[in-house]
C-alpha cells in the first residue's frame, strides 16, 4: 500500500503527515503517530496500518515539529491546533461514521493521542496507545472515549510502574483507572489471564461506550505488539510479544465503537 507525503498550512506553516487511501470509498479515518524521535515514515512501516486501507480506512501519520535527534517529539499544547486542523479537514473530506476518527500512537505519540483525546473528544472515536497510555492531564474529555492499550512489563523507556519524570509519573494501570474515571466506567475491572504472559484488564463490558481495555505483555519491552524487530532494536527495546496483534485490535476495536453518538 503507497503511503504518500501530504502538507497543510497553519498558522502560517506547513505541516507534513504521510496518509494511505483506500481505492474505493472510505470506511474509516485513522490517524497514527510517531513516537519521539521518530518520524512519519518510520511510524507507517513501524505501525503496519497503511495495509488497512485495503479494507476501506484512510490512515494519516502526522509528523510532529520539534526536532530531537535525528526525529522529532510531540509538544502536547503546541501540536494540538495542527492535529485539530488535520482531523477536521480528513473528517470533512471522508465524513467517517460518527463524524470522528480513531487516533493512535507510539510512546509518545501515544501520550500525545491520550492528550487530542482528552481536549477534543468530540472528534475523536477511540484510542489506540501503545507502550504510552497517559490520563487526560490538564484537559476533561467532554464525552466518554473509548481506550486500547498495549504496555510491556519489562519497558525500560516507559516503565509499566511509573517513573519519576513529569512526563512519566502514573503507572500505566494508574492511567487506565483515570481513563475509566472520566469515562464513568466501574471501579472495579475484569482481569482476564489470556495467557501465562498476557493479561486483558477491562472496565465496562466489552464494546461498551466508554470501556478501557489494557492488554498487559509480561516481559515485552517497548515494542509495538505483533511486530518483530531486528536484533539491534531487541537488544535495545526488549521483547516483542507475538500472541497479539496490535494493529488489527486497534482495527477491530475501532470498529466496535465508530458509530457511537
């Protein structure tokens, strides 16, 4: 599937984003983000989800401004008003069901996804937040948003616990409990053991608006479930699990909530 480079102009600059296309009709819009010093390129090949266009989804990777490194990070008020502007000129130009589409993301493409989430949930159907599922911070979703993510326990980058850095302070079942706070969810989740190394924790019923599902790898690093890694990468980020497919539970769990009111 061709992913193609694509700009928009705000606030006088132009901002870049790779997006994929269906050849017929849209079904969907995805939007999937790089993690910090990443960039779009990387994220599509990482991610894998320009290959949902064959089944009718429009997939735009956006690419943040401020360079680090050799890629770049995520400012989470700065990049809002692009990532706005670009939600909204997708959904005007596709019409999604429901009128929003799912965002997803990478370590801190998934904070920055949490953070879009939060400020804006009338465009947005669900979240996707692999190894970076954050709360809402200083923002209050104004609807109940749907959340899928996927952390390692053995995550050194962002460690599963918690660390001691602003942007890494709750624990990552800290931020789902948040997540089913502001979504009105029950206090108490179901804890599923759906393998010796995977657990599924989740508040409300499955397919619920406003549930929080949070797939729990054993001894994964800070990896993107489903996608194997080169050696050089394993030895850095750790393990990959394999008894998931990130990707394609994102697809489906999108799917499940894209036409809630």
């Amino acid at each position: 599937m061709t992913v193609t480079g694509r700009s928009i102009e705000i606030g006088g600059s132009g901002r870049i984003f790779g997006l994929a296309e269906p050849a017929g009709q849209a079904t969907a819009v995805l939007l999937s983000l790089h993690g910090t010093r990443s960039n779009w390129p990387e994220q599509s090949r990482l991610s894998r989800m320009a290959q949902l266009a064959d089944a009718g989804a429009v997939v735009a990777f956006p690419q943040a401004i401020r360079p680090i490194r050799s890629g770049y990070e995520w400012d989470h008020e700065g990049d809002l008003p692009f990532l706005e502007q670009l939600v909204s000129e997708l959904i005007s130009r596709y019409s999604p069901p429901g009128g929003r589409v799912c965002v997803t993301g990478m370590s801190g493409g998934a904070r920055m996804s949490c953070a879009l989430a939060a400020a804006r949930a009338d465009l947005i159907s669900a979240v996707g937040a692999i190894a970076g599922l954050r709360s809402g911070g200083p923002h209050t979703p104004t609807r109940p948003v749907p959340i899928l993510a996927f952390h390692g326990t053995a995550d050194r980058i962002n460690p599963y616990l918690g660390g001691n850095t602003p942007r890494w302070e709750e624990s990552v079942e800290d931020s789902a409990r948040h997540w089913a706070a502001a979504n009105r969810m029950p206090e108490r989740p179901e804890v599923v053991a759906v393998s010796p190394t995977l657990t599924r924790t989740t508040y409300g019923a499955e397919g619920e608006p406003g549930e929080v599902t949070l797939f729990t790898s054993k001894g994964a690093g800070h990896t993107w479930p489903g996608v194997r890694l080169g050696l050089f990468l394993w030895l850095f980020l750790g393990r990959t699990s394999t008894e998931i497919d990130a990707t394609a539970k994102i697809w489906d769990f999108h799917r499940a909530h894209a036409g809630e009111v």
